[in-house]
C-alpha cells in the first residue's frame, strides 16, 4: 500500500485488553473497540499494534494486527511489530507480520551483550539483512539517550537511512533533552540531501511535542496516544498551520498527566510509565480493562487517584473512580 506516501505524522500506538486480570487472554471485543475508538480519530496518520510492552507471543501479534487491519480497511496504515535479538528471528517475524497484511514495521534493536553503540557495524548488517529479507516499510527506534542496546548513535542514523531501502521514519526517544532530538534529526536529513530519500523524524511519546516539531520534527509515535490522541493531532496541526502559540495552550494544559506519566514527579519512577497509559485510558472511559502483563507490576490505588487527578487537572473527565482498579495477576 504504503511505500511511496509520507509517513509524517501522528502515530497512536494501541494497547490491549485482556479477558480479565490474569492476562492470559486477549479481548478481542474490547481491542476492536479500542482500535476503532483510535481510528476515528481524525488527523491521525496510522496506527501502531502488538505494543513492545505487552509481551505477546507471535501469534497474539498477529491477531491484534488483524484486528487493526479489519477496522482501518486501508484508510490509514496499520504499523505490526517486530522484536528479537537474532537477525533470523526477526526477519521471520517479520515475513509473518507481511503474510498477516501489515502495511509497515516496528523495529526495535536487538538486546547483545557488550554492545558497543561507536561499533555499529553489527547493528548496521543486522538491519540491512532484516530490509533486503522482508521488503516492508519499517520505523527504527533508538536514540543515544536510552542506554543499552537501544542506544543508537547519530552517525548510525545516517548509516542506516543511507544504507536501507525500507526505513520510513525513525522513533527517537529523547526524554526532554531537545539537543539530542535535532543531533538526531540532523542525521537523517543529512542522509536525505544525499539520496533524496524523507526518513521521518518522529518523537517517542508526547513529552515536549512541540519542541520536536519546531525544531524539524515530522510527528510521533505515542502509546499515550490511548488517552491523548486528541491533544496530540491538534498539537500537530497547530504547529504545522505556525499557530505556536495554540500548540503551547494545549501542550500546556495536558502537561500534568504527561509529567505524571513519565515519571518526572518526586517518587514516581519512569518505568512504569506504559502501565500508566493504560490506566489513564481506563480511567476516561476508553478501554474495558487496564491490566498489563507482568514484569511491570501494577501501580498503588493512591497513585490511580493522583493519575484520576493529573487527567482532571489537565482538562480531562474521568468516568471511572480509582478504588474500582484491581491489580493484574500475571
């Protein structure tokens, strides 16, 4: 479908709904509903399914895919996911992801002991493999900010948007610090000057969205997009129309349960911030269920109360009280 359009935008990332709180099963009712809640959205420019963070296997991959394919019916692209530490793997998951009408990828780097980020020849070849095998439009994310294997260094940026043919954009976790956002951009547009290829520069979250996008920016990726895809469209086309100011007021007015989310308040660690995404949507009505799949562990009923705050304090309505949570099991 995709490979010629631009892939600048704004990018909710679905999460899922289970059964019930021990995780074993996946809602498909619920999805369906959450999905197409995300879908009628206007302005958005595609959809993100099977989450990173929701430890699925293959096959639930695919059928929260399907899912999204059955209730986007082409209007936007549906973005599958791809994730494992070895290049067969990845390709593999990825040829299903393409079989299952994925119109684009999510890659995320592999996890490899001792990985030098100045030394990005493995990552470089790993990524090339996994480009010529499948032949999807894919989205890389990384950024030097995150640590780990997902750190990923300027100079690789370039490399990669000059050395594949299928990356489309590029999510960049920047955690506040916009030098590293533009350092970051700044790669791929050298790239661009040289092949005459647009690598879309896209923001990882919601945290300083305006910045990213005054600063050259093309949109972003946001699980938050479950409970502020709204917000984020309008910031987006605020920005683009040159209304700063507008996009300021609403960035402004929503940035309590963003800090909250993220952790950037005394006592609230950033770990848990995908959990949180799904209990905010929980809170204001937009899914059944907020229950997540452990290692990430629930969080305290005082802190759904100060998350049902943050959400009223930023202009949002919760339907829901903060004692009706329960914690997941698994």
């Amino acid at each position: 479908m995709a490979k010629l359009r631009n892939w600048d935008g704004i990018y909710p990332a679905a999460c899922v709904v289970y059964k019930d709180k021990s995780c074993r099963d996946i809602d498909e009712e619920a999805c369906r509903e959450h999905v197409s809640d995300l879908l009628s959205q206007k302005g958005i420019a595609g959809l993100f399914v099977s989450s990173a963070h929701e430890g699925l296997s293959m096959d639930e991959r695919v059928k929260v895919l399907k899912i999204a394919l059955g209730e986007a019916k082409g209007r936007v692209p549906v973005v599958g996911g791809v994730w494992a530490d070895f290049t067969w793997m990845v390709i593999e998951q990825g040829k299903i992801n393409k079989e299952a009408g994925a119109d684009a990828l999510y890659f995320l780097p592999p996890t490899i002991t001792a990985y030098d980020p100045m030394d990005d020849e493995l990552l470089v070849q790993h990524v090339k493999k996994f480009d010529k095998e499948v032949g999807l439009p894919f989205f890389y994310y990384g950024s030097p900010m995150v640590g780990g294997p997902h750190t990923v260094l300027p100079k690789t940026f370039k490399r990669l948007a000059l050395e594949t043919k299928n990356l489309v954009a590029w999510k960049i976790p920047s955690l506040y610090h916009l030098g590293v956002f533009r350092q970051c951009f700044n790669a791929l547009r050298e790239a661009e000057n040289e092949t005459g290829r647009h690598v879309a520069a896209l923001l990882a979250g919601d945290h300083g969205l305006v910045e990213a996008l005054k600063n050259g920016g093309d949109g972003n990726v946001n699980g938050g997009g479950v409970y502020r895809v709204k917000e984020d469209v309008e910031i987006f086309e605020a920005v683009k129309k040159g209304d700063i100011a507008k996009a300021y007021a609403i960035q402004d007015r929503v940035q309590p349960i963003a800090d909250f989310i993220r952790g950037r308040l005394v006592g609230r660690g950033h770990v848990h911030f995908p959990y949180r995404y799904k209990v905010a949507a929980w809170l204001l009505g937009k899914i059944r269920r907020p229950y997540i799949r452990r290692p990430l562990m629930p969080i305290s009923k005082d802190e759904v109360q100060a998350l049902r705050d943050a959400l009223i304090k930023s202009g949002m309505k919760p339907v829901r009280e903060a004692e009706e949570i329960e914690a997941s099991d698994m």
